[in-house]
C-alpha cells in the first residue's frame, strides 16, 4: 500500500511535527496607499442604492477557494510544510440553491530541497509530491521560514482560483454571472469579462486619503461610492471598483460590513453599478453566520467555503490535541 | 455532487453518518439523504458496509427508519429575524437558500453476519429491495422450506416499493406465541376491517400440516361482522394488493351465524333479518343446564357469598338433570327453570308445612331464597337467549368445520347475557380443543371491545379471568384470541402481554402519550396518530421493530353498508315468525296450516315445540312440530254459579 509523502519524508529522517500556525487562515493583502482615478465622478461621492431596482440575474456562479497547511516535519531547522489548496464554483440556480458546477484542489510541500539531507530530498522527489520551493533568504530562520511557506501556499491559491474562475468563464451562460471572492484584476480574462464581479472584504491596500477616504470609509449602510479605477500596480489589469456598505457601521469599527466590489473597466459598469450593488445588498441574506467575518462575507461564498472544507483531507488538519507528547503505548 | 450509479447497480439514497455524539451502535445508526427523498418515518432501509479486499461486501444492516431531521446550517433563529430585518415575508426573497440536511434515524432490524454484533458500518443506503425486506423482517425463516408458515399481514409500501409482509402462524396461532390484539380509535373501520381482511388471510395461508382451523366471532356492536358471506366493494387498488399477497379477493365461503331470540322468543335478535338473509341464522337459546355451570357470570360476586356459591354447585352436581327426592316425599327431575322453580316451591312449602327449621339439607333457607331470586331473575334479564322451559339451541360443538367463521351476534344483547355467551362459548371451546375434539385444530375468537370486557383496573369478573386464561394458557390448545379495543393502555396488562402480534391503526394523541408507547420515537407517534385508513403498524416476534404495511379493504360487505343493502325487516307478530321459522326447515309447510295448529295455543308451549324441531330437524317438521305441541286441550266449561240470596230481601222500604 503506497504511503503518503509525509510518511516517506519521515521514513527517511525528518523529524516528525504537527503544528498548524496561528495565522495560517485568512490571507495577506497589500497594506499600502495605492490611489485610484474618479470614473462617475471626479471626486468621491455617495449614492443610495437601498431603493435602486437590483439586478437579479437566473443564475450565478460564485467562486472561492481555501488554503490549509500544517507543518509535518523538520530536516535540521528547515520547516516541511504541507500545503492544500482547493477551489469551487457553486452554480445557484432558480431555485436558489447552490451546487458544485466545478472544483480543484492540489497538495504541495513546501520547504528548501537544498537545507535538506539527501534522502530526505530524495524522499520528497520520489513520492511525487508537488514541491514549492521557499528561496534562499527565507529558510535561514524557522519563523520566517513559515511565513514564507504562507506565502506561497497563498500565491499557489490564487493561482488554482484564477484558473478555475478563467475555466469557469467559458462555460458561463449568456445571462450567467460570476461572483469572485477577491480581486479580479489579477486575471485578464476575469477583469474583462463584463459578467464578472469581485468582492473583495479585506482593506488592506488604500486607494483615497483625506475626506475622500473618510467618505468611503463611513459609507452610511445601503449606499456606494462612486464607481473609480484604481491605479495599477504591478502586472494588475484595467479595473472599475467602488465601496459599497452592507450593514450599519456605527457601534462597531469604519471596515464592518464594507465590501470593494471589482468589475469590468466599462461604461456599462458605471451605468449599472447601483443595480449591482442592490444586489449584492440582497445577498446580505441569509447571513454567513457563524463565519466571524460575516458582515461582509456573502453566504454563497460562504457556503463555497464550507463545500471546500468539507472536501479537505482530514489529515490535512492537525486533530485537537495532536500536539500532547505521545504516550508509551 | 451525487455520482451516477453504475448501470444495473442500485443508487445509494444516503449515507450513514456517525459522530461522538450521534454514534453508529449495534441498535440505531444515522444517515443523511438528498432532501428530495422518497423514504420516510417507517421506511426500510439497507446498509452496505465496505469490504475487505475481493470479499464483496461486507456486513449488511437493515433498519426501518423511526426518525428524521431536517435543519440548516443557521446558528441561531435571530440570525434569520436580522437578514431579513423582521419581516418575515423578506425571508422568502433570500437569493440564496441555506444549506439544509435530512437526517434519519433507524433501529436496526437485522444485521448480517449476526454474530459477532457490531455497529453499523458508515456505509452507503439503500431503498430495501423486497428481498431484502424478507431478510430485515426474518421472513426467510418460514416463507419458504419445507413447510412455509407465512399468513400474509399486508404490504409493507414505501419509496415505490410493495413488498408482501408475512407474519408466522406458529407465532400467530401458536403453539410458540399467540394471540393478536389490534388497537386504534373507532370509527375508521380499521380494527374490523383489519381482523376480517385476516381472518381470510389465515384461512387461505394457514399451513396445512397445521391442521384445520375455524374463527368464533362475537359480533358486540351494530351490524359489523353480519355480511361476512356477502362481497363488498373493491377497487382496483385492492385487488392489485390482493394478488400481490396471494389471497382471493372473495366474501368467506363458509359463514355460521347465530343470534338469540328477542324478548318475544321467536323473532331473531340481529340486524342480519332481511328475509334474504335471515335463513342462515340459527337461534342461540340456552336453558338451565346451559347456563347453571356460568351462573357465577350472571350473578354479582358482592352478594353472592361462599355459602350461595355452595348451593349452587350442590344444584350442579346432584339435582341437575337428576331424580331427586326433596325430602318431602316429592320427586323431581330438573332440567328448565320451571323444573327448578317447582323444587324450590316445594322446599319452601315443605318446610313451612313442617316447621321443622330454617334448613334444609344444611342450606339455610335464606341463601336458598337468595339463589332462587338470582337465578330466576335470569330468565328474564336475558329473556330470548335463556329460556325458562324447553330445549336449548346451541353452536355446533364437536362438529366445526375448517375455515368455517361463526358468528355469534349478541349486539343487542344484555351485557349480562353478552358475558354469558362470551364465557360459555369459551369454556365449551376449550374443553373440545383439551378433548381434541371440536372439529378443528385451531380456533380464532374474536373479542371486540377489549376496554369492556378486560379492563386494566374495576373489580374482577368471570369474563376477565377467562381473557386472561386464554391470554395465557391458549395457545398449547390452539385457542387464539384476536382482541380489539380502543385504548390497548386501559386493557389488563397481561391480556395485552401475551399477544404475539401487535396491530395499531390510527391512534388517539392521549393514548400514545401513555407510558406503554415511550418506546415509539416521537415521528413514529406522530404517524400513528395520523396513520390513513388500510394501514397498520405491525409488531410481531420476527420482527425487531414496528413496521408499517398497508392491507386491502376486507372482500365482504362491511356492516353498515349491508345494512343499507340488506335492510332488516321488522318483527313478525308471533303467528307468522312461527310460520317463518317452520317453513324455513320444511318448505311444503303452508302457513294456514301452522296457524290452525298454534291458534288459541299458549306461546310457551309453541315455542318450545318449536324448539324441538329446531333441535330435532325431523324430515316432516309439522308433523312433529303437532305431536310435541301435543293435543288440544279443550277449556274446561266453569260451572255455573249459583245466586246467593241476600240475606235480607230487600223491601220496597228504605228504613
């Protein structure tokens, strides 16, 4: 019976672990002021979408994906990290329920080939396992180590969405939408499809400062900011966006309940971005609950996420009390 | 995603589910299906546990299901109050519908291997096959082989699936359990229906290695059981049931009825009276040795004391059907109520002649008088079923026949003769059935009303202890009781305890909140509680849960139904139920000639000539019927009283 490539790397010296990092959920996100240009309006403006008609398209496809990693081994002070990502487009049909219309996973280790001994490194090749390779610079201390390992399991995430969305867009019907958790302006062809929506919940990347700022950020519940284009950064495609607020903020903080939605860099999107953004207020409910981000997150994305973490290995996830010393029996 | 089944290979409907705190254990197992499911509260379902290497599958699990969930995945009810921010109409307009589950709970049936018992694997679920009902329900042991002893109970329905159910006969009718006892409130003709749809089951399935067998039927209430020889209406549904469970869909062939007489001793005592109808029911009339042996039914045990109780059987054993001197130089032979009522007058007058004592061979006259009263009382309160003069008229002992149903109608009876009829037939059945000589090997007495006859508390009564008798000594006789009643939990524990079998048909909410049916899961209450009329819920030794099944409506006409189609006819005057009853046994009698012979006769002395031809059946009725009506005897001429002068004639004077 063919063991796993954990049990091979172990066979062949590495010091057994389990240990799952606090902050292997969630991902990482620009933390910086990017600026954006005014495409409805010059400067930022809010408008009321709570009595806008929504757009209330048959069918939408709404995709996700999730990432899971634990540390199983040690060879010296060299962190192996293995790694899972998966990601799903749920299809909800007119009867408003949601099913799996497409989905793919993919387990890698992550570590540096080269601070391992040689029949660890030839235990890894043999098992066949994808290897992710952490550069030079990151392995030099266990702790920096893992997060680099972080950061390549999120990019190989990234990496297995926009391939599943851009796979996805092929089949999309005439009148289909796609919902995107996250940018779209990673991918060319996601950015430009004038069907496809990003809803993006973390703020980390800023594109206004000063009372423009302040105006997106205490966006009274209901309403949107006008649709603007941020500024590109990097490899990051044409782009129209806009901050829509989901629930009342006040008595909680200015990012409670406020989403950035992505879409295509069209005038049609300026035109319809209010119905689009009713209809996202619609999908307000039901909530995401018991998810702790649950003023933003949507329940159809939240539900692709309970899909995928269903679907995750079970050995993938450390069980509770793994890490108490083994006992003699 | 649901994967497609391979081609020929059956889908799974769910998989079993098992976590800490809704484990999988020998008894019960969990599983979830698609929420568009055909299965429901009693459905059976079929686990495949994996198996090891090219072995096939491993260990099999049959289970019906007793329970069902269905919940989604919201944390908390206020969470929906804040998505759709209190209206409740908004909650509908969610474009997104949550994630729901169907989960169901089921008792294991079977499992197999059955050794060494294990939990039930978390393996696929499948809809039970009819095979595979046959093995959850242990019916392979006795359908097939050698000698089968299936009695087919009703097809067990569900997920499209019409699957015959069989109950054992030798579980059914003994010798290794007995007894069957049907609850369900009135009304929806389903305890009756259930018994008669039955009764043709046995009689077309019972084993013939187990003999004959023939059913006693007490007809307590209106018309029920008086057209079990006449079709009723059936409709195709029916009859697809019929053929499934290999019965014939036909009215039994052989019916006896029997009925006492009313007040009036010659018109029957039973709506089966069309004149259509009325010839098949034979008489029930009893006299004094007929009923002194059950006088302990008619007579309350409150006043009746040790030293009554004594008198009696002195008149049992030494004076019944006997010559006997009374001590005062009279002899008598007692054999009707007016034999015994002429032994009394003769005890009484002799001692107060003799004034000898208040005793009489250690009798004190007091407790004679006492007896007197009781048993002459009788006759008349259950007047036309006891008879003061003349012969009795009695069910066929020592000559039933197989598959032969005798009803016996004492609806409008007293309840102290309905006792007397119930005790008596059953004591003379059980006595034959002991001497093997009855006729058949096996009897079902039907006992409506159970509540009545055998309730759980009240004082202790001669038919109770008989229920209890049969309850638990019957079925090493081949004595069978099929018991219905409206509330099982106000029936004697033990009566109820001993059935084998178990119907329940719609049951009242109050009654299954009793402690007798803690052991049901509420979704199996709430389905009894709303069970449809045809369907049952089956307990039975081979079977280790309640199962459900659906029968056909009974192939006879139902009670009220006949009564519409058959209407009773009114009482005769007395002439012409004479005529009737004579012309039925001799059909040349003409009814002018019954008339002349019964004209200015005393109607005791025609009824009991009556009587014996009845009795007799002789080739020329009238004939006999005149020689025991005996001769006319011409009223003797009162001679013709003299005047008596007044004393003092009376003068034209006043003064």
């Amino acid at each position: 019976m063919p063991r796993s490539w954990v049990d091979a790397i172990l066979a062949a010296g590495a010091v057994p672990a389990s240990y799952v990092p606090d902050a292997s959920a969630g991902r990482t996100d620009l933390e910086e002021f990017t600026g954006a240009d005014g495409v409805e309006d010059v400067a930022l403006r809010t408008y009321a979408v709570a009595d806008t008609r929504p757009l209330a398209p048959g069918t939408v496809a709404f995709l996700d994906g999730i990432e899971q990693w634990r540390v199983v081994g040690y060879g010296g002070v060299t962190p192996i990290v293995r790694g899972y990502v998966a990601a799903a487009v749920r299809r909800r049909g007119p009867d408003r329920r949601l099913r799996t219309a497409a989905e793919a996973s993919r387990e890698v280790a992550i570590t540096r080939l080269e601070s391992l001994a040689e029949p660890l490194r030839r235990a890894l090749a043999a098992s066949g396992v994808d290897l992710l390779e952490l550069a030079e610079e990151d392995v030099g201390q266990p702790g920096r180590a893992i997060q680099a390992a972080r950061r390549e399991l999120e990019r190989a995430r990234l990496a297995q969405e926009r391939e599943l969305g851009e796979r996805c867009l092929a089949a999309l019907g005439p009148d289909e939408w796609l919902v995107v958790d996250g940018v779209l302006s990673d991918s060319a062809a996601l950015s430009a499809h004038p069907r496809a929506l990003g809803v993006i919940k973390s703020h980390g990347a800023q594109y206004f400062e000063g009372p423009e700022l302040e105006r997106a950020l205490t966006l009274p519940a209901g309403h949107r900011t006008s649709v603007f284009q941020p500024k590109r950064r990097g490899a990051r495609r044409a782009i129209y966006s806009w901050y829509l607020r989901l629930w009342p903020w006040e008595g909680n903080d200015l990012l409670y309940g406020l989403v950035r939605v992505e879409a295509h860099a069209d005038a049609v999107t300026v035109a319809r971005a209010s119905a689009l953004s009713a209809w996202l207020l619609r999908e307000r409910s039901p909530l995401s609950t018991p998810d702790a981000r649950w003023d933003r997150l949507l329940y159809a994305i939240h539900d692709v996420e309970t899909y995928l973490r269903s679907r995750t290995p079970r050995d993938v996830i450390a069980p509770p009390g793994s890490r108490l010393p083994r006992t003699g029996s | 995603m649901i994967r497609p089944a391979e081609p020929g290979s059956p889908a799974p409907l769910g998989r079993v589910v098992a976590t800490e705190l809704k484990p999988a254990t020998p008894h019960q197992f969990h599983f979830w299906t698609a929420n568009e499911t055909t299965i429901g509260i009693g459905a059976i379902v079929k686990v495949e546990g994996p198996g090891v290497g090219d072995q096939g599958p491993g260990r099999v699990v049959y289970g019906v299901v007793t329970d069902g969930f269905a919940y989604s995945d919201l944390a908390t009810p206020l969470h929906d109050v804040v998505a759709a921010e209190g209206d409740p109409a908004r909650a509908a307009e969610s474009p997104s519908v949550r994630q729901e589950i169907r989960l169901w709970t089921a008792a294991v049936l079977r499992q197999q291997p059955e050794e060494p018992l294990q939990p039930v694997p978390l393996g696929a679920v499948y809809v039970a096959s009819d095979a595979d009902v046959a093995q959850a329900l242990r019916m392979d042991a006795y359908v097939t082989g050698a000698q089968p002893s299936g009695i087919p109970v009703g097809l067990y329905t569900a997920a499209g699936l019409e699957a015959p159910v069989y109950l054992d006969a030798d579980f059914l009718l003994g010798p290794e359990a007995a007894h069957l006892n049907i609850s369900g409130v009135s009304g929806l003709a389903t305890k009756t229906s259930a018994v008669e749809f039955l009764l043709a089951s046995i009689f077309e399935h019972f084993p013939a290695h187990k003999g004959r067998v023939a059913a006693l039927c007490f007809n307590v209430k209106g018309p029920d059981l008086c057209f079990l020889d006449r079709p009723g209406a059936l409709d195709d549904a029916d009859r697809r049931r019929y053929e499934r469970l290999g019965i014939t869909p036909q009215p039994f062939e052989r019916v006896r009825y029997y009925a006492p007489f009313k007040a009036d001793g010659v018109n029957l005592n039973t709506l089966r009276t069309h004149p259509d109808l009325v010839g098949d029911v034979e008489p029930l009339v009893w006299g004094l040795s007929e009923v002194l042996d059950f006088a302990e039914v008619l007579l309350n045990r409150d006043d009746i004391d040790a030293k009554a109780d004594a008198f009696i059987d002195f008149l049992s054993d030494r004076v019944l059907n006997k010559e006997f001197d009374d001590g005062f130089g009279g002899s008598h032979r007692v054999q009707t109520f007016a034999d015994l009522n002429g032994l009394f007058r003769a005890i009484f007058d002799g001692l107060e002649l003799s004034g000898r004592s208040d005793m009489w061979r250690t009798h004190h006259i007091a407790t004679i008088r006492k007896v007197r009263n009781r048993l002459s009382n009788i006759s008349t309160r259950c007047k036309g079923l006891v008879t003061d003069d003349g012969p009795s008229s009695d069910l066929p002992w020592g000559r039933f026949e197989d598959r032969t149903v005798y009803v016996v109608d004492v609806a409008n009876v007293d309840p102290l003769g309905q006792d007397l009829v119930f005790a008596r037939a059953v004591s003379k059945l059980r006595e034959h059935l002991e001497r093997r000589d009855l006729g058949v090997e096996a009897v079902v007495v039907f006992v409506d009303e159970l509540n009545k006859y055998a309730p759980g508390d009240g004082p202790e009564t001669y038919v109770r202890k008989m229920l209890l008798d049969i309850s638990e000594r019957g079925r090493y006789l081949g004595l069978v009781l099929f018991a219905a009643e409206q509330f099982r939990s106000q029936v004697h524990r033990r009566v109820v305890g001993n059935a084998g079998t178990t119907l329940f048909g719609r049951m009242d909410a109050d009654e299954l909140a009793t402690p007798g049916y803690h052991v049901l899961s509420p979704a199996v209450k709430i389905k009894l509680a709303t069970l449809p009329i045809g369907e049952l819920m089956v307990r039975h030794p081979h079977f280790t849960q309640p199962i459900f099944v659906r029968f056909p409506r009974p192939a006879v006409l139902r009670g009220r139904d006949g009564v519409e189609r058959f209407p009773p006819a009114a009482d005769l005057p007395f002439e012409e139920a004479v005529v009737r009853q004579l012309a039925r046994l001799d059909r040349r009698i003409r009814p002018n000639q019954v008339k002349d012979l019964i004209a200015e006769r005393r109607p005791d002395d025609v009824r009991r000539a009556l009587a014996a031809v009845r009795r007799t059946r002789p080739d020329d009725a009238l004939a006999y019927f005149r020689r025991m009506l005996g001769a006319r005897v011409a009223p003797a001429t009162a001679p013709a009283r003299e005047a008596v002068p007044p004393l003092n004639p009376i003068s034209e004077e006043p003064y």
